[in-house]
C-alpha cells in the first residue's frame, strides 16, 4: 500500500537534511535515521536523483554539488520557527492597508510573508528577497515588486549597485528587516557585505522601520555592521533574557516582545 504524499514529502526532506549535516551517508545509516526501510530508502533515493537534489555513489549517497546553499537556507527557516512566527504575527498586526512596505530577504520575514499570502491586505510591497516574492504569486490586492541586482544565492536574495539604485528611488512607509546578528555593544550585524549595505538604504528609505529578529539573535556577532539597533523598533519573543530587556530599555529602542504562548506584551 502506498503511503500519503505527504509522508513521502517529509521523508525526502529528512533525508535530505540528514545528508547535508552529515556528508556522505550509507543507505542503512539513513535508513536508520528515517525509520524507514532499505527498499524504502533506495526509491527516495531514485526521485531525490532524477531531482537533482542527491548523487547516489556505492552504498550510500551525498548532497549534490550546488544544491547544498538551498538545502541551507531550508535548514536556517526552521531553525527557532515558533519564535519566528509569534513575531511574524506580530509584526502582521502593524500593518496599514493601502501602504508600501519592505520586505527583506531573511527567513523571520518569510513568515511575515506567509501570513500576508494567507490574509491578503492592499499592500504595495517590495523585496529583495526571490523566496519572499514568491509566496505572493496570484495573490489578490497585492502590487508586488522585486528588485533587480546581484543575485547572492545563500539568502535567495539580490543586493548589489542596481538593487541599492532601484531603493534611491522609493519611499517606503515600513521597512520589515531580519539580521544575521545583534552585537553585545547594540548594533546590527550582517554576515555579508553587500547585503549590509543594501540594509542601510533600505533603513534610509523608510519612515517606519521594524526589526524582526528571534531571541538567539541577541549577543551573537556577524562580520559587517548594518547600523546602531536604535534606529528601529524591535519585534523579538519571549525568550528574550532580562538583561537584554533593560539594555533595549536603555538604549531608547522601541521594543515588542511577542509571547510564545502567543500573547503580545
């Protein structure tokens, strides 16, 4: 008897992950990982292949060359997910039909963009981000613009000289922004730096701005600065410690902390 599509789809994503965190894997050993059986495993193998997403060698499998940065950005979505989401909705509470807003390219964001797929308002929305784009296809009441530029494949996002000229352009009356990092000293940080620079235009250019950025994101480090935290107010969870809660307080920094039970403080 076949098995539901859906078990399927969740068992491919298993096997997936389990070889991108571990390198090459026998076929018992992701057996093993996914309950499954060996013949089980062996055609999953088979679509992951035709898919493009695996290359099957004697005995066992590995990641495919260039799918491993999708494989990565898959993994950072669902990292921290609950906490994600109470801010996502959170931040999906503030926003004003008829406006323009940004959307950035992080993976906190995303979840905002699913909840506006789900409860469609009028927005004018633009985004750097392809996978943040994507979730607004035939999505009624939606103007939707993605910038052009530099294609950086770790974020699925464009940044660049084009991007940062497009932004020039715009007037956006809410900036939804995610980080790599907030620094001990309350600054944001970026892993990259031309997704760092794009994030101070974004910054320039809007009247309102919102960082959404989960409780493990706070006293971690990241290579680029962006800008000082207080030039925005702050969507983060529950999680958040204490002390970063008087240090916000301290530093002026507008700040909501959605609960993960899911009640807003």
């Amino acid at each position: 008897m076949s098995q539901p599509i859906g078990v399927k789809v969740d068992r491919l994503d298993a096997i997936r992950s389990h070889l991108y965190a571990n390198g090459f894997s026998t076929i018992q050993a992701l057996a093993d990982a996914t309950g499954s059986s060996l013949a089980t495993v062996r055609r999953d193998l088979q679509i992951l292949e035709e898919e493009g997403a695996i290359d099957r060698v004697h005995g066992g499998a590995r990641i495919a060359e260039g799918s491993s940065i999708e494989i990565a950005f898959q993994e950072r979505e669902k990292q921290h997910l609950s906490a994600k989401r109470v801010i996502a909705t959170a931040a999906y509470e503030l926003l004003h039909p008829r406006s323009a807003i940004f959307l950035d390219a992080g993976t906190t964001v995303l979840q905002l963009a699913r909840l506006i797929r789900i409860n469609p308002l009028p927005l004018r929305i633009f985004t750097n981000g392809l996978t943040v784009a994507q979730e607004f296809l035939n999505i009624p009441n939606l103007e939707v613009v993605l910038l052009g530029g530099q294609l950086r494949s770790e974020n699925a996002s464009l940044v660049g000289p084009q991007a940062e000229a497009m932004l020039d352009g715009i007037w956006f009356d809410q900036l939804f922004l995610g980080v790599s990092a907030i620094s001990p000293d309350g600054a944001i940080y970026s892993v990259d730096s031309a997704e760092a620079s794009l994030n101070r235009h974004m910054l320039a250019r809007s009247a309102n701005r919102f960082v959404l950025a989960d409780s493990s994101k706070f006293g971690t480090m990241a290579t680029y600065k962006v800008a000082p935290l207080n030039v925005a107010q702050v969507i983060t969870d529950s999680g958040l410690a204490v002390h970063w809660r008087d240090d916000l307080a301290k530093l002026g920094v507008a700040t909501t902390i959605a609960e993960l039970g899911g009640r807003n403080e």
